[in-house]
C-alpha cells in the first residue's frame, strides 16, 4: 500500500472518475444510436463539401453507398417504436470509407446512373446498326436521337446529345455537294450504252442529291443506288468498283465515321474533366471544387481518385471535431444529471477519502485491481455493469432519507459527515451549496474524460 494520503486521495478520486466517465459514455452512445447523430453530423458535412444539397441526394443514393446503410430501425425495439410514431427517422450509413466516397462521387459527376445506361443502350444499337446494317442507319439515327432528347429523365445530358446530333445530323454543305456529284457524273460520263440502264439508281440519285437535308441521307442513298448496279458484265464491275471508291473517299455520314462519333461520345461522358466542364447547375459549385483536384492530378484518374480520398478525409476531420464538441456538451449534461442523481459529490469524496484511512486503501486496492483486468467498454449493453461498479466501491454515493426533526439519517459506515447536508428543520441551502459545486466538479471531470467518439474510422 502506498504510505501517502495524497496519492492514495488521487488514485480513489481517478477510479471514480474513470468508472463514472465510461458510464456517461454508455449513456451519450444510447442516445447517439437512438437518435443518429453519426449519421446526422456526417451527411451535414457531405452536404457543405459537396456544396450542393442535390449532389449529397446524389451521392447518398449510389449503390456503394446505400450498401453501407444500417439495419432499418423499424428492426429494433425501441427506435422502431419511435421511428413509427415519428419522433426520430431513418438515416443513412454513418461511417464511409474514403476510397468507397470517392468511387461514388466520380459515379455521380461523370453522369448519373440511370441516364448513363439508357443513353449507353442506345447508342450501342446505333454502333451495332452502323457496322452490321448500315441501310437501316439513317431513318433509326435522327428517331433514336430524337427519343433521347424527349426524354426527360436525360436531361442532365440533353446537351451532349443536341451536340452530337449536330455532328451527325448536319446540313448539307452545297459545296461539298457540288464536289460529290462531280465525281459520280465523272463516273457515270465514262459508262458505255450498254450500261445506261444498270447506273439508272445513280442518275436518279444524282438528280434529287440537293434534296437530301443530312451528310446521312445523301450517303445513304449513295450506297443503296450503287448496290444496285449489276455486276454480271466486266463493265458493270468496273463502273460499280469507281462509285464504292468515291463512297469510301466521302466519309461524311458514313457508317464508320456514325459508329466513330457515337464510341467518342460514349467515352466522352465517362470523362471526368468532360463531366466536370459540362456539370449542370446542381453540379456547379462541386465540379468547382474538384476541378483544381484534376488539373493537380495532370488528368490521371488514379492520382485524381487519391485526391478525392484526401479532399474527403480532411473534411470529414473537421466534421468529427464538431461532432465531439456536441459529443463533449451532452457528456457535460449528462454527467450532472447522473451526480445529482446518484448524489455523486466529488467534493464530499474527496474530504471521505482524506478522513478515512481503511476507505483509501480499500480503493486504492480496488485501483490496482482493475488497472490488472480490462473495464467493459462504454456502450448499452455495459451500462449496468458500470453502474454496479460504481456501486460497488464502498464511497459515500447515492442518497438517504432526511429527517427534518433529527438531521440526517445515521448512515452505516463510519464517515463523519452525512450524504445530505441538512438541519434540524429540514433542507440547509448553506449546506447544500458546496454539494451543488462537488456536483458541477463531478460533470466536468467525467465529461472530459469520457471517450467522445468519432464518425472518421469507423467508430460508429
């Protein structure tokens, strides 16, 4: 045993403390888990780092994300039954990994889900249409290009779809006109007699070409009027071999430069910085934001993926400081209310503890016990263990009847002073007044050293 009072005071006072502490904790981790405060302060944060409400709504819903939701809380006893009734509601994961975060948020800013596949399910059958069926191209284009514009669940990639529209369904230059025609009258000038009949789809072709209002529909027809040509003589070959070469060399809504066209703006809109550049309006303030991430990653994917990770662990370290000050103010509360409660008066345990010599090594004893075993962790699971603990340390705790006409109840162990201060005629608010500070001593004490909990790694 150690021969000094002081630290023998010091070490009961530090049991106390540290047994009261986890207890507080128990109670402000009930109240955390039964109201959603992880939940609560984390998505506030992602909200102000994305600076965008529509893009946490965004965010929240991915996959990745929803997949980190807790159980519904209709699941459990007490919060479901609260739930029900209305007084707290559902939340959403309250812990995110970085790495998850940042493969969301890039989902997000390269274009939302849903349009991502229907746009991508389109276009693909343009792409298959183009390479295997290249007749049927220019009448399903301009009506599948229409249907993507009318529809309103795209119209975060409207934009993108009238730009490509323009690439692909563009007038026709007269010049360019003039150009073509020149070549296939050339062609059709050195045909023999014998084969006027044979390039008949081609003259006609060559008469209605101005009508054509698309590079599409003039090619089109092209083709379709040199297919037609009969190759069973050497001279149809030959004349039908000139015209396939003037198609190849006019590319201009042709089915390769289609299919080309359509790839690049499929890869196009899976381009962060093409994402970031075309964000609608509830994207702006967040492609602002992340938009020097890019340019500081030199447009690599992975190193801008790291920077995100980054970008989002330093926001959520200012998130889990402001959560432990909330943490810190409801521990504070809640250690008052347990040391009026339990009578636990730090100032009356003190002068206990320095009067009773057989008490000071009692717990000094109990101390050196438990710094040997493993306390239970703060939780509510544990808190009637903590309670019992507390109990258990033989202190002059908790509360005894007064009797107005003879003072205090004799109280059972040997302290000289009582548990409530009081007089002959009741209540003594003199001496109640440093019961009211050993109280207030107790709150700040357990409240500062109880653990305040964290939403960054994982402690939820």
């Amino acid at each position: 045993m150690l021969d000094s009072p002081l630290i023998e005071v010091a070490i009961g006072l530090s049991l106390v403390f540290l047994l009261l502490s986890l207890l507080v904790s128990s109670v402000c981790e009930m109240l955390a888990g039964l109201f959603g405060w992880r939940a609560q302060y984390l998505w506030a944060g992602i909200e102000t780092l994305l600076r965008s409400p529509d893009a946490r709504e965004q965010v929240s819903r991915h996959p990745l994300i929803k997949g980190l939701a807790p159980l519904p809380a209709v699941a459990r006893p007490v919060s479901g039954f609260l739930w029900k009734i209305g007084l707290v509601r559902g939340h959403g994961p309250s812990y995110i990994p970085s790495r998850t975060f940042a493969l969301a948020l890039l989902d997000v800013i390269r274009q939302p889900r849903a349009m991502a596949a229907t746009v991508e399910a389109r276009v693909n059958g343009l792409i298959d249409l183009a390479e295997h069926n290249p007749s049927a191209l220019a009448g399903a284009l301009s009506e599948a290009l229409s249907r993507l514009e009318s529809d309103s669940a795209l119209a975060g990639v409207s934009a993108r779809l009238q730009e490509l529209r323009g690439k692909l369904c563009s007038s026709v230059d007269p010049s360019r006109l003039a150009g073509l025609t020149s070549q296939v009258g050339t062609v059709l000038d050195a045909a023999p007699p014998s084969l006027q009949g044979g390039v008949a789809p081609v003259a006609a072709w060559l008469e209605r070409a101005s009508q054509a209002k698309t590079y599409v529909e003039l090619r089109a027809s092209l083709a379709e009027a040199v297919a037609a040509i009969p190759t069973g003589t050497p001279v149809g070959k030959e004349c039908r071999a000139a015209l396939e070469g003037v198609l190849e060399r006019f590319q201009t809504g042709s089915p390769q430069e289609i299919a080309r066209e359509l790839r690049a703006f499929l890869a196009r809109s899976q381009e962060v910085k093409h994402a970031l550049a075309h964000a609608d309006q509830s994207l702006k303030e967040l492609s602002g934001a992340l938009t020097p991430l890019l340019e500081d990653a030199a447009g690599d994917i992975d190193q801008f993926r790291q920077r995100v990770e980054t970008w989002f662990n330093d926001g959520m370290d200012r998130v889990s400081g402001a959560y432990k000050r909330h943490t810190l103010e409801w521990q504070a509360a809640i250690g008052l209310v347990l040391a009026v409660t339990m009578n636990i008066d730090a100032l009356h345990i003190t002068r206990s503890l320095w009067r009773d010599r057989a008490l000071r090594q009692t717990i000094a004893a109990q101390a050196e016990s438990v710094a040997q075993t493993s306390l239970p962790e703060a939780g509510a699971a544990q808190f009637s263990t903590l309670r019992a603990q507390v109990g258990s340390l033989g202190l002059p705790v908790g509360w005894r009847a007064c009797d107005g006409d003879s003072g205090p109840t004799p109280a059972t162990s040997t302290l000289e002073t009582p548990l409530l201060w009081c007089a002959d005629g009741g209540w003594d608010l003199i001496g109640l007044l440093p019961m009211i500070l050993g109280w207030c001593l107790t709150a700040a004490a357990v409240s500062l050293g109880a653990p305040s909990g964290s939403i960054r790694s994982g402690d939820s």
